[in-house]
C-alpha cells in the first residue's frame, strides 16, 4: 500500500501468476491519506515493517489481528486474514449483487470460485426467504 495507490484509489498486485487490481472506496482512500497525514507519510509505502523501507508482511498482519481478536475477547482460532475476503464477498453480494463484478474484483477467473466465498447459511437462507413477504 503506497501513497500514490491511494491517491490513484487503486493498486496492482502480482499474485498466482497474473495482475491484480486492488480497488479503494473514496472513503478509505480519506481514511488512510488522513492516516498518512498525521503520520508525515508524503510518499511511498505507508505501513511499513520492522526493517525500515519494506512492506509489513503478512505474518505480521495475521500476528495483529489475533491481537485485536484476543482484545476484543473473540476467540483467536477463528480469525484469519482470508476471512475478510468472504466477509467483503458476502457483504458486496449482498448491497450490489452482481457476482461477475465481484469476480473481477477478487481476481477470479470462474464465477465457481466466487460462489464458494459468497454461500449462505441455512439460517440465512430462511431469512432473505422472509424479505419475499409470501
């Protein structure tokens, strides 16, 4: 995550052999140039490691959110970065609807794979069944 990707509201990534584009709403695109702001980030990476000039990686990232898991008194064997990626899929199906954008954002090339990371539960199921008012 650089300065200039926010600036631009989106970054690529080359992940599993092909480009990928990580798009920003506007409004983390503010939250995070305020981020920079506060911080004296002009340019360049923003979150930056232990060694000075390179990347957080994600084990560090994955270290943190157990952090904030353990804090928050949520049980750490539950939380997974890769999580976040079904929960944005689950919550974009559900207030855009649109699997094939979706699929463009995540980076997948079938729409199989998209459908696994935005199945419901039963539970779920029965609700959306009761918006239908029948």
């Amino acid at each position: 995550m650089t300065v200039q990707a926010i600036t631009d509201g989106y970054t690529q990534i080359w992940n599993k052999g092909k480009y990928r584009y990580i798009y920003f709403s506007e409004s983390l695109c503010m939250e995070l140039m305020e981020y920079c702001n506060n911080s004296g980030i002009n340019k360049g990476i923003i979150f930056i490691g232990r060694k000075e000039e390179k990347v957080i990686t994600s084990a560090a990232v994955w270290k943190g959110l157990k952090n904030i898991a353990k804090e928050l008194g949520i049980p750490e064997d539950t939380v997974f970065p890769h999580s976040f990626r079904h929960l944005f899929a689950k919550n974009y199906m559900e207030k855009v609807g649109d699997i094939t954008e979706l699929a463009d954002i995540l980076g997948h090339s079938r729409l199989e794979t998209t459908w696994i990371y935005t199945k419901t539960t039963s539970a779920e199921k029965r609700k959306r069944l009761e918006l239908l008012d029948l």
